[in-house]
C-alpha cells in the first residue's frame, strides 16, 4: 500500500473523530472549561468554547477578564481576618488575656507566626504582658476594649436584618427548610453569631423551627410572609425611580454597557477589555427584557430549559449573594445549596457566562464569588451595622478605610 494511500486513510479517520466529537460539541452549545486557576499575568485568561460547528474545526477562545478590584479586595481583607480572629480569641479567654503559648492550640502550627506578627505590628490594639515568673500573655489595650464594647451594640442592631434574612433564605428554598448544618457552613458570610442555634432561632419560634428529616437537622420557615419576597434588585429599582405610578417599565434602549431601566433587567458591570458588539447588544437586550418568575416562587413549578426558568437562576444567586454581608461567598458555600435551590449542575458555567455580574476569582484559599454591582472598586458601597464596627475596629491599627463618599475616616494607611 502506497504512503498516498495511507496518508489518505488517516485523513478520512480524522475527520471522522472530528466528526464525531463536533455532534457530542452540538449537544452542549457555549460549554466554558474554567481551569481551576485561571488567572495569568497578563489580566485575563482564555477560556475554552465549545461551539456549534459545520466542521472539524478548532474549539473558540473566549476571554475571562481578571478584575484586579475585586482580586485586591480579597488582599485587603486578610489582615483585617487575623485582627479580627484574635480580638475574637482573646475575647473568649478567662479575664480576656490568652497566654501566647496557647495560641498554638486556637490557630495552628503555621497560622501563630502570622498572629505572632499582627500582635507586634499593632500595640494599639494588642498589649503583651507577663515576663519574669509569670507567662507571657495578650490581651486588647484600654482602648481597643472600649471600641469592642460597641459589638454588643452593633449585634443588636443585626438582630432584625439576621431574622428577615433568613427567613428569605428559607423562603427561596424548594420546601422552605435548609439543613442546619448548611446554614452553618456560610454563618459568618450571613453575620450569625457562633451560637445561633442556641441564642438567635428559639426567640422566634413564629418564624423557625428545627426539625429532622432524613436524619439530618433542617431549619425550617413557620410562616410565610409575602412582604419579604422581595428581592434586592426589585428594592433597588424601586428606589431609583424605575417603575412610574401604574407599574409600567420605562421604555429606554439599552447602553453599550448593557444597561437600562426596566423591570427585569440587572445592574451589569462588563470587564474593562471586553467590547460587545451591535449583535451581541442585541441578543443582550432581549435577555435583559425577558420576563422570569421570583427567586421566591418554586422552582418545581418551571421546566428547566426555559429560558426565563434560566434566567431566574441568575436572580436566585443575585439575591443569595445580597443576603450576605460582604456581597460574595466562596464556590463551595453556593454549591451547597444546590438542592435547595435547583441550582444548574456546572454552576461555575453559569457564573462565568455572566461576568457582568458575577465575578469569580481564585484569590485566597478558596475561589470566591463577588456580586459586582455592590463594590465601587475594592470598596463594598453599603455596608452593615457589624461590618461597620468591624472597620472601626480595625481603624485602630492604621488602616484607612473609605465609606461610599471617598473621605477618609483615618488619616493613617496599614503597611
């Protein structure tokens, strides 16, 4: 058998596991392989399309833009994180003061070299006493123990905003109950105390319960409250103005930057390199026009190929994340409640697809997911009354903090 004849055997070979991996490419149209770490250098990365395609040809490359905001925001929180979580530790010891040789024990072999850091860079909040025949120990300074006074203040003052939360969690939910331990798992992101189960959930028995299902404990909603099914992004354009008297959207044509005021359309915050076309505009305005149901009503009753079914996932993770304190909540809290809110089964798909309003970074320990439209650059633009002591807390070491107006509550940086 000549060479030419083998050569052209191969070929047709070729073409049809081409082929044939085309139809399998047909059945699962814009497909996006997010690589586990995707950010490079330059800023962006390129992610993996896998398209229709009348031939054998070469997967798509589409751009996952880095937004170098939101990555800095993960930076600016870490040391924050270690002030906080020892001011927390120290709290909780015998006469507020925890020997520097038990630190170990609370934070690990290699985390006490970081709180061994923070301690000695910040004497106005940490004071080290002890020495000769007593051990050495850290408790807060005077003052920093009369600006953590005001948490108690700053928890009550959470106390409502907790319970309605919550209550709109379970009432997002497929049969308004969540597995505690779920619940659990995102506490801090919510703004719960430790002791929740124990402090928060008995004083509102006419809007909790906790029940076992399946031998696992479920909090479950007592009352429904059709109030509260409302969603952040409905009082958010409620307040700007965006319905008329009789409830009728605005006619206003779409921006370049995907924008208008309508009824069902989202904040959309595009990355700084990416360039929507006349077509893309388009088919972006009609998605951005399209009606969908409530987070709040359940999802059993909508099949999940429709498209407004789809884009009412959207909506459920818009308002999940707007539940949250800071706005964001790491891949795996969102994936837990993937039942619960018949979230789709490649999430992170879902996420990217939409980077106009999600933002996922691996900055940190665990990838993170941002809800864009609450930040102005690094800056979270509202903020609640535990995030606000947390920064005046925090002041005290220097840091410069900057509220939704620019000015300066410090006059002093953290190095």
């Amino acid at each position: 058998m000549s060479k030419r004849t083998l050569y052209g055997r191969s070929s047709i070979f070729l073409g049809l596991r081409q082929c044939l991996r085309t139809n399998i490419f047909e059945e699962i149209e814009d497909l996006l392989l997010f690589q586990e770490h995707p950010f490079g250098k330059s800023g962006c990365t390129l992610v993996q399309v896998r398209q229709k395609s009348s031939g054998g040809r070469r997967p798509k490359k589409k751009i996952y833009h880095r937004v170098h905001d939101l990555d800095k925001a993960m930076d600016l929180k870490k040391k924050p994180n270690l002030i906080l979580e020892l001011k927390s530790i120290i709290q909780t010891q015998k006469h507020g003061a925890l020997l520097l040789r038990d630190l170990e024990k609370h934070v690990g072999f290699v985390q006490k070299w970081n709180f061994m850091a923070v301690i000695e860079k910040y004497p106005l909040i940490f004071y080290v006493g002890g020495g000769n025949r007593e051990p050495p120990f850290v408790t807060l300074t005077e003052k920093a123990k009369m600006i953590a006074d005001e948490e108690a203040k700053a928890r009550e003052l959470m106390e409502p905003i907790l319970v309605k939360n919550l209550r709109k969690l379970l009432m997002m939910s497929v049969d308004c109950r969540v597995p505690l331990e779920k619940i659990e798992f995102m506490q801090s992101e919510l703004g719960l105390p430790q002791d929740f189960k124990n402090t928060l959930i008995p004083k509102y028995p006419e809007f909790f319960s906790v029940k076992d299902f399946n031998g696992r404990a479920h909090l479950g909603l007592e009352n429904w409250d059709s109030s509260i099914a409302v969603t952040a992004r409905e009082e958010k354009l409620s307040r700007e103005g965006v319905f008329d008297s009789v409830g009728n959207r605005k006619r206003i044509r779409i921006t370049k930057d995907g924008n208008f005021l309508g009824q069902y359309a989202f904040k959309i915050s595009f990355p700084a390199g990416f360039r929507p076309n006349t077509s893309y505009l388009e088919e972006f305005e009609k998605w951005q026009r399209m009606e969908f149901p409530s987070p709040y009503l359940n999802p059993r009753r909508f099949e999940a190929a429709d498209p407004k079914a789809r884009k009412r996932v959207v909506a459920v993770l818009h308002e999940l994340l707007s539940l949250t304190m800071e706005k964001r909540l790491t891949s795996p809290q969102i994936n837990a409640f993937h039942s619960e809110y018949m979230l789709p089964s490649r999430l992170v798909l879902c996420l990217i697809k939409h980077q106009g309003l999600f933002y996922l970074t691996n900055k940190g320990a665990r990838s993170t997911v941002f809800l864009k439209e609450a930040y102005d650059g690094s800056n979270l633009i509202e903020k609640c009354p535990l995030l606000s002591f947390y920064d005046r807390f925090v002041a005290l070491s220097g840091r410069r903090e900057i509220n939704p107006g620019n000015e300066m509550q410090s006059s002093s940086v953290i190095s």
